[in-house]
C-alpha cells in the first residue's frame, strides 16, 4: 500500500471512530420506553462495532505507513 493510501486510511480511521462515537452517544441519550428499548440497544450496538472499526483502520493505518 502507498504511504498516501495508508495515511488516508490513518486519517479514515479517526473520523470513522468519531461518527461512531457519536452515534452510540445519540443513541444513548435517547428517550427511550421498554418498547423501544432494544432498538436503541441495536444502534449503540452498531456505534460501538464503527468505533471498533474506526480504531482498526488507525492501527493498520499507521503500521503500513511506518513501513514505508
């Protein structure tokens, strides 16, 4: 992979985990009744997994650009 590739994919990462966090936030701060619970539930769930996948496109990121 192109060091310019890799740092977009660094870069990528960051703002990935950020849309994430703020996903699994709103989620979070929602008013939310037993019958819309799980749907919440759901959407942070779905945060949580893009935060996660935000962290290993940084962490992969920053290993290909290292190497070159």
């Amino acid at each position: 992979m192109k060091k310019t590739a890799s740092g977009f994919m660094l870069v990528g990462g960051v703002v990935v985990a950020l849309i994430g966090a703020e996903i699994s936030g709103s989620a979070n701060n929602a008013s939310s009744t037993p019958d819309t619970d799980w749907y919440y539930s759901v959407i942070n769930g779905c945060g949580i997994l893009t935060i996660m996948a935000g962290l290993v496109m940084f962490f992969f990121g920053a290993m290909w650009f290292a190497k070159k």
